[in-house]
C-alpha cells in the first residue's frame, strides 16, 4: 500500500495547476492507492465556464501533474475518466501502482515554477526543436492538436483579436461584477483567500492600478465605458500579446468531457515543456468559451453586438490557424520575458482518506 505521505506530496503537486480565475474547482478522495478526483461546480460559476467545460481542463491539468509527480515517486498512475463511472462529479479515478519501468518524470521540477506571466514578452525566435517539441504535447491524444503562429503579421492579428475580451470584460456587468468580485488588493487578502486575482499578477502599471481600483465600481466604470476606457484598455492589452514569440491553439475534434479533459493534459504538459525551455506563457482564451455559448444561444448576459463581436473574433481565429474542424478549445502567447511580479497562490488540497 503506498503510505499516505506520497499520496499527499502527489496531490500537492496536483493542485499547482491552473484554473479560471484560480478557482481551483477541485477535491479529492483516497481509498487506499486510488484517487478520486471531483469537479466542485459551485467555486467557478463564471461565463467564461460554460458547461464546466474551463473546469474539466483544468483538471485535466491536474491529472496530468498527478502522472507527472507518480511517476517522481516512481509509481505507475493508470487514469479511468469519470462518464465512463457515472458518479456525480467525479472527473477521473487514477490507480496507483509500483512501477517496474521508470517513468518519465523530468516536467516534475517544473509544477511549481510554471505560472502565468501577463508581463511583455522579449520576442525572439522559438528554435524548431522546442516548437516541436511543444506539438508534440498532444502525442497518443487522438482528439487533440497543437498548431502555433510565428509570423509577426498572425502575431499582431490574433493579439487585437484576443483583446476582444478585455474589451467585453469591463463593458459587460455580468463579466464586470465578477471579475472584480475576485481581486484581491492586498497581500494579506491573497494569503488568507489563495484563490482569485491578486492584483500584481495583472501586471498593472502604476497609473492603470490607480484606475482599475476605480473600475471597480460600475456605475464609474459605465462613465470611463462611455469615454471610451474598454476599448482603449484593449488596445493597450493587445500591443502586450502582440510581444508574444508565438501564439498557439488546442484543438479537440468533439466536445465529450474526455476531450476537455486531454485538452487540460496537453496544456499543462506544453506549459511544463515551456517551463523548462525558458519561456513564458499567457492564456487567452476569453472568447473562445463565449463563442461556444453564443454559438448555442446560452448568452442572455451579452448583447446583440457582444455576441457579434464574439463570433466575428472567433471566425478570425478560426480563420488565421486554418481550422477546418473540431473546437477551438485554448489559445495562448508563448515566449521570453523576465520573471512575473507575482504568481497566483494555491490553496492546500481538500483530501478525504477512506
């Protein structure tokens, strides 16, 4: 039986993973070498987490790192996604087991040094090798593939186009109120919550920290809205993205949870893999959960022009990464930058042992 203590460490290692907003929708429970991993639908109820879809990447984020860090305890993790189980919120079973072959587990330095950098990126050219290499994240994943954009024109392109989002973030109410209902202001509020934004990962200026704790409050922020504020913070957003050495997508060929859930594995391992090359990666992947709500008319909380400017940013994404078929499901920059100001804190995982 494997002693608890590993399992802990394991799971410690797990919870690095990213997740919206750092809602860490999560929870796990052990019986003897068998972890249960659980979707906790009630810590992410944005709109960006349609269907839960944001969440069962995140986990597969998680269960990837659980692969990652057995394999470091030189056990075997056996995975079994949860629609195949049919319990109520249970995203996967892993088994664990003693290892006859040693397991890869050279990304295991790098779950705790991965993170968000929302700084500007250096530019520079990724070697082939390396992008290859980061194609090759989705290898034995049938439904999945990785493409990246190199060229500087795409680059820009696609920067303007994922800024959409920033422009929908303080010009919706919906997205306005929640999004602010999870920044955290202080120090002391990001150590006791460990969930949310602390507002130093946004890499704020000091002129635009001084705003954004005004934008805060709607009825300012419809005032700044009309003064043009939305759209001139998404310009400024986009000449950020736009430093990025590349942009890349995940696609899966259907929409099943097991296909959210090997999209999350392969974003985290391409995220390790990044890691320990040297480079930084951003998310940007707003408009993308939206288009899949007003694709299927779940989007009451945007208007007629939201929704317009949702698909029209979807179809240019669509559009310059040449995807036929399948979903964009994850966009994001890659590339070189100085180490973030600050990374999101985690919180401790919610482990019940039977």
């Amino acid at each position: 039986m494997i002693p608890s203590e590993t399992i802990r460490s394991i799971l410690a290692s797990a919870v690095q993973a990213p997740s919206g907003e750092n809602a860490q929708p999560w929870r796990f429970e052990v019986e003897r070498d068998r972890i249960s991993v659980f979707n906790v639908p009630e810590n992410d109820r944005s709109l960006y987490n349609f269907r839960q879809r944001a969440s069962y990447i995140s986990h597969g984020a998680v269960i990837e790192n659980i692969v990652i860090a057995a394999a470091h305890f030189d056990l075997a993790a056996s995975v079994a996604i949860g629609s195949k189980i049919h319990a109520p919120d249970l995203i996967a079973t892993i088994s664990l087991a003693p290892s006859g072959v040693k397991e890869d587990a050279s990304l295991y330095p790098y779950i705790e040094k991965r993170c968000t950098n929302r700084k500007m990126y250096n530019g520079g050219t990724i070697p082939t090798p390396v992008i290859d290499a980061l194609v090759g994240a989705a290898k034995n994943m049938d439904a999945i593939q990785v493409r990246f954009l190199k060229e500087s024109s795409a680059i820009k392109q696609l920067a303007t186009i994922a800024s959409v989002n920033d422009t929908l973030l303080l010009e919706n109410r919906s997205l306005h109120d929640f999004f602010f209902s999870h920044v955290h202001w202080t120090l002391e509020e990001e150590l006791k919550q460990r969930s949310g934004f602390y507002i130093e990962v946004l890499e704020l200026l000091p002129p635009a920290k001084a705003l954004f704790r005004l934008f805060q409050y709607w009825p300012i922020m419809r005032i700044f809205n009309a003064l043009g504020a939305g759209k001139m913070g998404a310009k400024e957003n986009s000449k950020i993205y736009a430093s990025a050495s590349a942009i890349g997508i995940i696609t899966v060929s259907n929409e099943t949870l097991e296909d959210f859930i090997d999209a999350g594995r392969t974003l985290q391992k391409l995220w390790l893999l990044a890691t320990s090359n040297g480079m930084s990666m951003q998310p940007l992947t707003g408009v993308l959960f939206f288009h899949q709500r007003v694709h299927v008319d779940e989007a009451q909380e945007f208007s007629l022009s939201q929704k317009e400017a949702v698909e029209k940013a979807y179809e240019g994404i669509r559009s310059a990464f040449a995807v036929e078929q399948g979903t964009i499901t994850m966009m994001f920059r890659i590339g070189y930058a100085e180490a973030p100001t600050a990374t999101s804190l985690k919180k401790s995982p919610e482990v019940i042992f039977k």
